[in-house]
C-alpha cells in the first residue's frame, strides 16, 4: 500500500471543564484513543451518535482543535504540535465541508468573494482574472451558473448553498476534503443531490473523503470504509460492505437495527429490538468497555479492561473482547 | 441535475444585499424616515441659515436687547439679553453641537470597534485583562475628568472637548462590540475562514468587523444625541464652550437664567435640542429594526 | 389492525392557512382534509415548507397572530377553528394533546418534572396536588423513564433529551387524549434514542386506542407505526392511502422519486442515487398549475396549467386518493439489498 495520507496514532482531545479558581477539574474525554489509517483517495465514513466525538475529531484533524495527546501525522510528518503559521500552508490540502449551509456563508460576503477567499489566501500570485475564472469554474462544476457571484447567501436554498460551501472547499483542489454532517440539514429529496455531487467530485479530482455522520445509509452509499465511536472511542473499524451486512460490535448492531427502513413490512418489527439505555454522561464514562452499560452481552471483566480494535478478519477491526461469542447478522450458531 | 432546473429556481431580479434590504426596511418605517428628513433640514439650516440674517453670532445690538421673536431689525427669533441675534446664535449652536456629537461618536466608535473586536476574538486572559480595564474606566467619575482635562487645556477647547467626550464614549461601544463578536466568532463562517487559512487580523477585518456594523451603526446613531446631550450639559455647567462661542447648552444655560423675564431665550435652544434628540432617538430605532438581520 | 369503521376522533376538511406578511400574503396550507379515527396513526409526510406542522398548529389553535385560517376541524363534534381561547383550553392538554419536537425548548426550565405533569392534572381534572404527584409517578411508568421516583423532582435541564421526550409525552397523556398530534417528536433525537421513542409511541397507541397524527419528514419513521399515510407538497395533499399502498405502490411521482432517493441501510448500491432534480417551491411563487410540475419527470402541458384535484374514493376517511394527472401506475421496484 502506498504512504498513508493520514495517520493517527492514539489520538486525544480532552476539554477541561469547569474553570474556576479550583485546581480540581473534570476532562471531557471528547476523542480518546484513535488509531487510524487513511488512505490516499479512499472514502472513509465516521459514525456515531451525538457526544461520540466525531465531529471533534474532524476538527482536530484540521488542526482547527488543540489535540491533548496522540499524534497526526500528515504524509508522514506529525503535525499535531505546531503552530498555527506553521500549519497555514498545509491548509491548502485539507478542506471541510460544515454541516449548516447557511451559518457556514458569511452573510456579507458575495458568492464570489466567499468562494475566492482560499485563493487569496494561498495562491496569491493569481490576477483577479485568473481567480475569477477559477471560482466560476468551481461553481459551474457544482452545478450553479456563473451569475451567482454577485449574490449574498441569503439569497439561495439550504441545497445551493451547501454546493457554494463545497465550491469554496474545492477550489484549491485539496487533499483531503472533510465533510462534517454535509446533508444532515438539507431535505431529504435534495440530500441525494448533494450526495451525487460528492461522488462526482471523488471521482473527477480523486480526493480522500473523511465522511463524517450519523447517518448510516448515506455512509454506506458514499464510502470505502467505516469508522463507529463512541463516547470518544473506536468500536469497529471495516470496510462498508463488512461492516453493514456482519456487525460484529454489539454498538454497531445496535445502531444499524435502529435505523429505520422506508418498508412497512420490515419496520415495525424492527422497532422492538431497539437498543436500550441511555448514553452515559461524556464527564463520567463507565470504566473498561464504555458501551457496557447498554450492552446485552456484557459480562463483569468488561468493567475492567477497555478493549483495543483487534482484527477479526481482513479488514475489520472490532474493539470488544467477546466478539467471539457474539452472533452478527444472518449468522447461525 | 440540470442546469436548467438549478437556475429556474434561483431568485429573480437584481442581487439584493444586505444594505439595500435594510434600505428598503428603513424606508418603510415613516417615523425614522421623518427624523432623518428632519435631521437634514436642521443641518442643513445650522449651516447654511446663517447666511441669510444680517447678524453676526457675537454681534451686540445695543437698541434690541431681550427682544421676543418677530421684533424689529431682522431679529426673527428675537435677541438675548446681550441684543445677540438668537436665530444666529442659535444655529451657530446647533452647529456646535452636532459637530461635537458627530466627532466624538466617530472617535468612540473607532476606539470602541477596534478594541471590543480585539478583545472578544482574543478570548482568555487578554479579554480578560482588557475588559477589567473598561470596568475600572467605567467606574471613574468622568465629570472629573473632563473637568481634569479643561483645566490642564486652555478652557473651551473644542478639540479638547471631542477628545474627552469622545474618549469616555467608546466604553460602552467597546462591551457591545466585544459582546457581538463573541457570538460571531462561534459561527461556522469563522471556522470556515480559520480552515482557509484566514490568518487573526484578516479575520477581524473582513469577517467580524463587517458583521458587527448593523449593531454599530445602530449605537452609534443612538450615541449621538447622549454626546449632545452630555456637551449640553458641560456646557450648562460652564465647562463646555466659552463666550461668545455658543453651543446649545450654554444657551440654554443662559435662557435658563432669563426665564422669567424672556422665556423665548430658553425655549428656542431647547426647542433645537429635544427636536434633534427627538430624530435621532426615532432614526436609532428604526435603524434597528431595519438592520436586525432576521432568518428569513 | 384498526378497525376502518373506529369512529373518527379528528376531522380536518379543507383547512388553509394564509400569513400575512409584510411582503405579502404567504399561502402555507391549502385545501388540507383529513379524517383520523380512533386506534388509528395517519402519518403525515413531507418536507419543511410543506405546510404539515401549520396544519396541526392551527388545529390546535396555536398559530401566530398574523395567521388566517379557512375551513374546519373538528374533534368528534366540536368545532375548534376560530374557538375563542377559553373554550379551546377545555379540549387543550385533555382530549387533544401535541407534542414537538425539541423537548429542550417545550418544557418549563424553572418547574421540576413532576410539577409540569402534575399540573396539567390539577388544571384540567382538578385532582389535588397528592392525587395529582402519584399520577405523574404513574406516568412516568408508563413512559418508561428510569428511576422514576427521582425523575419527579429533576429539572429537565437534569434529563438526556429521550429523557425529555418521554416527559413531554407524559405531559401529554396526562389527561387521557382522544387524539395525540406528535410534531417530528424524534427528528432531534439521536438514531437509537429515536428507535425506543417510537416503540414507546407504537405501545401507547396500541393500549389506548388514540388517534395518532404523526409529522415527519423521515419515511422510514412512518413506515414503523402509520396505519395510513398523508404526504404533501407545497401545502397541500398530494397523496393518501394505507402505509402498505404509499410506500410500496406509490402513485404520485413526487412519492415515487422520493423513495427512490433515499439512501437505504439494507440498500448495497454504490451508484450515485436518482435524485429529484430542483429546488423546493418557493411558498411565494409556486409554480402554475402543480407545485411539483417543475421537477416531475412525467409533467407535461396539462401539469403546467392546471392545479390537479385529489382525486380518489372519499379522501378524508377513505384510503386511496392521489393528486396527479398521471399517477405512477404499478409497484415501485426493488433495490439490491443485502
């Protein structure tokens, strides 16, 4: 396999919370203890509910978020410590995509100027001309004509300006483009737009795709491999087709049996194998497994020892000691 | 996904930004539209107005002294107890006055801008060391330190005047600033730039800045009257302009001292006074409501 | 199965709502009837701006002032559009409960729990404040809230939002309703938390015979509990049947495309997904003719003049009427799955 684009090694992003005059304060254990290997040009989905860390994660990726330990290694090189000048440059090749279309524009800026600003920031040598033309030509390959340039966002649908926000993240043609929750504000009848558009681009400029969501039927329809945390930490690692038709992780059954199906013949019978509990509090997350407390099959050495992802085939990782003794989808004991 | 479906749907017409949608608010609003009418007119007339009497402003007229308005010699709105026309003097007044109020709201709108931006975008321990600075300034009697400042400079001033005035009215701009930048900066447009690249100062200057203007517009113009306001009352206590220089206040100071006898020399200045406060109260508001930018 | 002959709990016929607007007027509803009977959930579709939300509102009279509402609803015999406020409040809360969907912002911050369910009791039934705790406690019960003794003093800042949720039904069942409006009571709420909720609804439903208005955007939620299914566009009903016959045989095109558009977790495909071409409709310039017209692949000069009626057999009560001059005719076929 080729260099990794992206490497993490034992990621962490804690946030102190509570800062008053006490010493004593408590971590929010945002991401806790990621190892993972990106690809160049491959699809990678991050998935899990809220308080999963997920979109820290992204953050921290981009250096947008102080890590608190761990490493980010960037073609190769650990990133996770220098400065913000030092990082400016690389900023040209790791783009995101944000989940409010809307919220993402500044309201005062034109089209034009909001897709330009990458531009003006790294590619200075660039005549107004040629970076006019550039913009133009993003949008074009968006899908929304010239003549949007001129125009303020508020002007435009959750749909058109979530395809200006991807123009502006693509217009420096980047490595790695981050998409946190790109459709989960859109209609429904306009997500499949914007999930086409994603694909297209994937394949016109071959991009890596760090594809961040709860929802896990746009994960499977978009990208290569999946990634499932929770409260801050992996659960299972697979490739798309492994993950959704063999679950290992009793999580990551949990949640797919929770996604609800478009069928009245299969769905009402879904709904009573939903998944109990609640999600503990991100402060107090329960010792060993984190996931124990929901978990069916949870025994008393889960308590002890947090399980690390360990491979249970090619290309699929689980993090849970019990795998074994766990039936996964359409598997009979 | 055509094209022809995509751009059916765009909106029609020519672009419509921010400020010709707030335009077309204000215009609607027939009360801040009236102010601001007014606003011109009596500018217009300070200025110009003058011009027209015979009088000079520190012109004596020894046959008309405490004349009531409508008397002789082109006195149209009379003459104080010095035979001063007041219609000149007046307007030299309001001259005055709005210069002052419009001065010293720039200066504290550049200060206050720019350190209210600074500190809210900061954060941490620079925000907070620059607002405590702001509370203790807020805390010190500013009368003593205009009153400090016209002692150790020669007594009316103007300049120094607009620098006193000016340098205790960017406070409360400073905390509203600083207020509207700390929501901003938790928007995702920000976190848009900071992932281009945009480095702190290009940040403030082209994201915060520009979306703070709307708030700041509205401040200010409802700064300008308390400015007058407050010159009006320096000047009322006799630390504002000196004779024969005439500002709004010291009229009314001396209308005040003639208002038995000749209650015309108070009421003409005052006349001015609540008048412009008036329209500029009504054009803040309307402003406000032309500018609060509303999710449609 | 509910029996189609229950009698019917909520009446809607020919409900429009028109804002005023300082732009002009805004035509948010139009033409909506609907009949929801007892022991029956009618799940109402769409996406935002398709009017579903302002329909109910207005049913429950809780529309905003510069709201103008035509047409009746009724609940089993009284009428309730344009009921002054007092008289509206005696069926509020008691025979006809709404939930919403972000329980952060619809429950009191200052009250505990147990005072918010409560008081609704002591309000509409008059129960003393005892009687009335020990009705909250049973309740949350049956609501299935965790640790419920406790829960009655926590704030709901103190609750996880499915916690919330489940106090806000609780709210509304407090008074034993004929008829629950549920306003995307999920669409906040994380996938699993969503998955019990809806058991939880599916349940209570069932027990008390309620009739049940579900609004979603999410067909798969619908797809879970409805008996029936409404699903409009641009304000108006474009289509009504049972749940087997919309989503497995859908007939307007806008059904259609929107099922197949749907990315599907038992859905294996990589291709990219036919979407539905366009934008939503502007509620202040829809279209002539039908709303969906524009982005219809079967629209032709008859779409583009002419506002198709609903057209089918009794519409409000009855199950299959669809408002399309050219239904999709035949099943909607079938995906790889795995």
């Amino acid at each position: 396999m080729s260099e990794p684009l992206l490497q993490l090694r034992d990621l962490r992003v804690w946030f102190p919370i509570g800062d008053g005059l006490f010493r004593a304060k408590r971590q929010l254990r945002a991401v806790d203890g990621i190892d993972l290997q990106v690809a160049p040009g491959e699809a990678l989905g991050i998935v899990g509910e809220s308080g999963c860390g997920k979109s820290t994660l992204a953050r921290a990726i981009l250096r947008l978020v102080r890590t608190s330990g761990g490493q980010v290694l960037w073609l190769g090189r650990p990133i996770e410590g220098w400065s913000t000048a030092r990082v400016r440059p690389l900023r040209r090749d790791m783009q995101i995509v944000f989940q409010d279309p809307l919220a993402s524009l500044d309201p005062r800026m034109t089209v034009g100027e909001i897709v330009a600003e990458p531009l003006r920031v790294h590619a200075r040598e660039l005549s107004r001309a040629e970076r006019r033309e550039r913009v133009i030509d993003m949008l074009a390959r968006v899908g929304l004509p010239a003549d949007v340039v001129n125009r303020y966002p508020h002007e435009f649908s959750g749909g058109q300006c979530q395809r200006i926000g991807i123009a502006r993240a693509m217009v420096l043609r980047p490595k790695l483009l981050v998409c946190d929750e790109p459709v989960s504000a859109l209609d429904v009848s306009i997500q499949a737009q914007i999930v086409n558009l994603l694909q297209d681009l994937k394949r016109d400029f071959g991009m890596t795709i760090l594809f961040v969501s709860h929802n896990l039927a746009v994960v499977r329809r978009l990208c290569d491999r999946v990634l499932v945390l929770y409260l801050g930490k992996p659960m299972e690692l697979a490739s798309t087709d492994l993950l959704y038709a063999q679950p290992r992780h009793p999580y990551t059954q949990g949640l797919l049996a929770a996604v609800p199906v478009p069928d009245p013949d299969l769905q009402p019978q879904r709904l009573g194998g939903a998944l109990g509990g609640e999600l503990p509090s991100p402060l107090a997350p329960p010792s060993g497994c984190v996931f124990r407390t929901r978990c069916a099959h949870a025994v008393a050495a889960c308590a002890e020892l947090a399980p690390k992802l360990q491979s249970v085939g090619a290309g699929h990782e689980v993090a849970c000691d019990r795998w074994q003794a766990i039936q996964t989808f359409g598997e009979r004991r | 996904m055509t094209d022809q479906a995509m751009a059916a749907a765009l909106p029609a017409g020519a672009a419509r930004g921010f400020w010709a949608d707030a335009w077309r608010r204000l215009r609607r609003n027939k009360a801040a539209m009236v102010a601001a009418s007014l606003i011109v007119v009596i500018a217009l007339l300070a200025f110009i107005g003058p011009t027209f009497s015979p009088h000079a402003f520190d012109a004596i007229d020894w046959d008309h002294m405490a004349v009531p308005p409508g008397g002789p010699n082109d006195h149209w709105l009379g003459t104080d107890r010095l035979g001063r026309d007041l219609f000149v003097r007046t307007l030299v007044g309001v001259q005055i006055s709005l210069q002052i109020g419009l001065l010293a709201t720039l200066v504290s709108l550049c200060i206050g801008v720019a350190f209210g931006a600074t500190a809210g975008y900061l954060g941490g321990k620079i925000d907070n060391l620059m607002m405590r600075f702001v509370d203790i300034l807020y805390s010190l009697p500013y009368i003593f330190i205009v009153i400090i400042l016209s002692t150790l400079f020669e007594r009316g001033n103007i300049y120094v005047l607009f620098l006193a005035i000016g340098a205790v009215g960017w406070l409360t701009m400073a905390r509203i600033v600083r207020g509207q930048t700390l929501s901003l900066k938790r928007k995702e447009f920000i976190e848009a730039a900071l992932a281009s690249g945009v480095g702190t100062p290009g940040i403030l200057a082209r994201h915060i800045v520009p979306n703070v203007v709307g708030p700041v517009i509205i401040y200010a113009t409802l700064t300008i009257p308390q400015m007058i306001l407050f010159e009006s009352f320096l000047s009322f206590l006799g630390l504002g302009v000196q004779e024969p220089q005439a500002s709004l206040g010291s009229l009314i100071n001396e209308g005040a001292q003639e208002m038995e006898s000749a209650v015309w020399m108070l009421l003409v200045p005052a006349g001015f006074l609540v008048t412009l406060l008036m329209c500029f109260n009504f054009l803040g508001d309307g402003l406000r409501d032309a500018l609060d930018p509303r999710d449609r | 199965m509910n029996a189609s002959d229950a009698p019917i709990a909520l009446d809607i016929d020919q409900l429009s709502v028109v804002f005023d607007t300082p732009d002009g007027p805004l035509s948010a509803v139009n033409d909506f009837s609907l009949a929801i009977r007892r022991g029956e959930c009618v799940g109402v579709v769409g996406e935002s701006g398709a009017g579903k939300s302002q329909s109910f509102l207005a049913v429950m009279g809780l529309l905003a002032a510069n709201a103008r509402v035509s047409g009746q609803a009724r609940l089993g015999t009284e009428p309730l559009i344009d009921r002054p406020v007092a008289e509206l409040n005696r069926f509020r809360g008691v025979k006809l409960s709404m939930i919403f969907q972000d329980p952060m912002t619809s429950l009191t911050p200052h009250m505990t729990v147990g005072e918010q369910i409560a008081e609704s009791v002591i309000h509409h039934l008059g129960s003393s404040a005892e009687a009335a705790r020990a009705r909250a406690l049973a309740l949350l019960e049956q609501v299935q809230v965790t640790d419920a003794p406790r829960r009655l003093d926590q704030y709901p800042h103190e609750l996880s939002g499915g916690m919330r949720q489940r106090v806000m039904i609780a709210i509304a069942l407090a008074c034993d309703p004929e008829v629950l409006i549920a306003d995307e009571p999920t669409t906040a709420l994380d996938v699993t938390i969503q998955a019990q909720i809806l058991a939880l609804l599916a349940t209570l439903k069932r027990e008390r015979g309620m009739a049940m208005a579900l609004i979603t955007h999410d067909l798969g939620v619908v797809a879970g509990i409805a008996d029936r299914v409404a699903v409009m566009y641009a304000g108006r009903v474009v289509e009504l049947g049972t749940v087997h016959e919309v989503l497995k045989a859908p007939k307007h095109p806008y059904t259609a495309a929107l099922l197949a558009s749907m990315p599907r977790i038992d859905d294996a495909g990589t291709g990219p997904l036919p979407a539905i071409g366009g934008q939503p409709p502007n509620p202040r310039r829809l279209p002539p003719g039908c709303a969906f017209g524009p982005r219809c692949a079967h629209a032709d000069a008859l779409c583009r003049s002419e506002g198709p009626p609903l057209m089918g057999s009794a519409p409000r009560a009855g199950t299959r009427s669809v408002a399309c001059h050219h239904p999709v005719q035949g099943a909607h076929e079938s995906r790889e799955t795995s």
